[in-house]
C-alpha cells in the first residue's frame, strides 16, 4: 500500500493551468509546491473592492494600475494613499503647510483680541470722561442748591447741612458767615 502511493506520487502529472499556458509537469507530490509559485495560476487581487483576477505572472502588473489601491502613509502622518494621491503626497510639505495655517488662524485670533480690548478701552476712557462730567454736573448742582439753601435764615438747625458744611469748600463758608 505504502509502495504504491509512492509510486503514484511519482507519477508525472501536467499544471492544472495548462489552459492558461503552463507547460509544466512534476511529479503529484509536489504539485502543491508548483501551483503555489506557479506564474499562471489565477489569483484575485488582494485590494478591498476590486475583484479583479489575474494570472500571477501579471499581478505586478496589475498591482501598480489597480484603482483600488490604499495604503497609509508610510510615515506615519495618517494620510490613506492611492494611486493618484501617492504620487503627490509629500509628508513634510503637508505638515508644514498645516503648521503654517495653524499659526495663521492664531494670529487673526490674536488681532481680532487686541480690537476688541482696543475697543473696550476706548469705550472706558468714554464712561470715565462721562463719569466725571455727571460728578462735575453733580457738585455744580450741589453747589446751586446749597447757595439756595443760604437764604433761610435759621443756620445750624438741620443736620444734614452742617455735615455739608463741613465738606464745603472755605470760599462757600465764608459766604454762610456773613450771612448769619
Ligand atoms: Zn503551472
Ligand atoms: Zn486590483
Ligand atoms: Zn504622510
């Protein structure tokens, strides 16, 4: 038994791609070898979504034209590659186009921040002027009424005028004094 799977094992046998143009015989043993280099041997190329089959010899071939060729960038930058955009991809030129537009957003950030404190400062100068000509306006007021206030005869009497007695400037208390 043992002897006659040698022999048959030995037996020369045609490539099953014979029809493809294989012209190949070897023994049956070793036909697995043969059909696992052999060059035309139908083969389906390995790129997801393609579907196309071609004899081993022309899977090279094949390979460079295949439109559904992927592959990341070899250098890591996270970029999947085909056919067309391989050709023109440059890892460094990206990288630094990216770092170049990142920089540029930062900077009109930045200027659009300088207006706008710019604008908030000149908006405080304005209150404060503003401030200060309601005080102005107030004091002047103040000062009217108080001079109205003069004119009644009994001094002293009322608390809230002596405590603005004592606030008031000297010119105004001389006034008062030669009043009473
Ligand atoms: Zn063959
Ligand atoms: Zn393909
Ligand atoms: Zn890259």
């Amino acid at each position: 038994m043992f002897k006659l799977s040698k022999s048959i094992g030995r037996l020369p046998i045609k490539c099953r791609n014979e029809q493809q143009g294989c012209t190949a015989t070897f023994p049956l043993s070793e036909q697995y070898l043969h059909s696992s280099t052999c060059p035309f041997e139908w083969l389906l190329c390995p790129q997801q979504g393609c579907g196309t089959r071609t004899l081993r010899k022309e899977a090279q071939a094949h390979a460079q034209v295949c439109s559904y060729w992927k592959q990341l960038c070899p250098m890591g930058c996270g970029t999947l590659l085909n056919r067309t955009t391989q050709a023109e991809h440059n890892c460094y030129r990206e990288l630094q186009e990216r770092y170049e537009a990142q920089r540029q957003t930062q900077r009109t950030i930045a200027s659009a921040l300088r207006r706008k404190m710019q604008r908030m400062q000149s908006r405080m100068a304005n209150m404060t002027q503003q401030i200060s000509l309601i005080c102005e306006n107030l004091e002047l007021r103040e000062n009217l009424e108080e001079g109205e206030e003069e004119e009644s005869p009994a001094e002293g009497t009322s608390t809230r005028r002596s405590f603005r007695d004592s606030q008031r400037p000297i010119t105004c208390n001389s006034s008062s004094s030669s009043n009473s």
